[in-house]
C-alpha cells in the first residue's frame, strides 16, 4: 500500500460501495471502504489516505459533517459524492471543504479521472507556480498586505500565515497569474479542475468565496456577467 495512492471511500450502498472499490483497485488504487461516517473518520485519522471520496448520505456522520471533521485535521484532498445534484447537497459539501464533486450515478472512468485531476492539483499546488506566473524577488508576490510564496507554496495575510486547500492554493495561483485580468468561470474550471466541458460554475463560486474569506473579501473582485479577478 505504501506504493499505491490510498483512497479512503466511505458509501453505504454495498453494491456502490463494493463495484467502485474493486474497479478503483483494478486502476492501481488501493482503497479503505467504509460503510458510515463514523467508521470513515476512524479509518481516516488510522490510515491517512492521500484522497476521500464521501458520499453525502451516510449513516453516523454524514458526509458533509464527515468532510468538516477531516478538513479540521488535515488537507487531504476531498471529492463528495451525491445521488441528487441538488444545490443544497452540493454547496454544503462544498462550503465544508470538499475540492470538487461527483454526481450518482456515475461513470466509473468519470470519477476515476476527477480522482486523477484533484491529485495532480494536490501535486502541482505543493510543487509549483501557476503557469504562466512571473518569477520575481525569492517567488514572493504582494498585493496589498497579501504575500504568496509561489516556491515555499505559503500565503500570508498582514504576516499571518493563511492556511489555504490545494484547490484553494491552485486557484489563488491562477489569480496571482494575471492581477487585474478577468477570469472567467469556465476558464477556471478548465485551469484549476482541468475540466474539458462546460462543469457546474457553482464549484468555481463556492471556493472564490472561501478564498474570500480568508485573504479578504476585497482582495477577489467580481465583474459581473464575465468572472471574477485579483485585485493588483
């Protein structure tokens, strides 16, 4: 296991549960399947897997509440999984700290590649700028009192450090890019979720007002009908 990615998946549907895990294992992954969020959390603070995948609606602790309590403690990459793609279940999973999304049901080679893409962002967020970023002085950029450390991968708000997500970081870093340069909803979905098709924009809104939240309301503007950009 220790050369494999360890998933953490936590479904209570037996047949879901059982189909996916030995499909994900068939893919190289190995996989810790839990039936209820109580058992997750256990599993999660014992194994410390690099990825979870949780399904909204799970006896014990739901998933939303389950993906709150592992956001406390770590920031391993979170994908929720829900059988309606109802507002509510999405932004809530969202706003607890999940990094993207996955509606049931799904198709197998559909969430095999959302795994792969939050992984390579949990990589590129740790190891490297934004493309297309411009080095300068030590790889410190500053707006305002906002410093991002696009080598040591740190951000900092009037001097305190800020703890931010992988997808957090990789969509402050597309920011950082290009100050003053409106992105677009759909631009980022492709950047940071490496979506190749129209996705649901919401996943964009909930995380810019996460980001919001901790390096200042102020700093994100939005340009209404075109997106969202860094304010310089």
């Amino acid at each position: 296991m220790a050369d494999q990615t360890h998933v953490l998946f936590v479904e209570d549907d037996d047949v879901i549960r059982e189909a996916t895990q030995l499909a994900l294992e068939r893919d190289g992954f190995a996989v810790t399947a839990k039936p209820d969020g109580l058992a997750g959390l256990e599993a999660f603070r014992a194994d410390r897997p690099d990825i979870a995948l949780l399904d909204v609606m799970v006896p014990g602790l739901d998933g939303v509440s389950l993906c709150r309590r592992i956001r406390d403690e770590s920031m391993v990459p979170v994908i929720m999984l829900s059988a309606r793609a109802d507002a509510i279940d999405v932004v809530l999973g969202l706003e607890a700290g999940a990094d993207d999304y996955v509606t049931k049901p799904f198709d197998g080679a559909v969430l095999l590649a959302r795994i792969r893409a939050v992984l390579r962002r949990f990589g590129r967020a740790e190891s490297g700028r934004a493309a297309g970023a411009a080095p300068d002085d030590g790889g410190v950029l500053s707006f305002g009192e906002l410093e991002i450390d696009t080598e040591g991968m740190e951000v900092r708000r009037a001097g305190q450090p800020v703890a931010l997500t992988p997808t957090e970081m990789r969509l402050l870093l597309e920011f950082s890019a290009a100050p003053g340069t409106v992105l677009s909803r759909d631009k980022l979905l492709e950047r940071v979720w490496e979506y190749g098709w129209g996705g649901d924009t919401r996943v964009v809104d909930v995380h810019v007002q996460r980001l919001r939240t901790k390096i200042g309301q102020d700093r994100i503007e939005t340009v209404r009908g075109f997106g969202y950009k860094l304010k310089a």
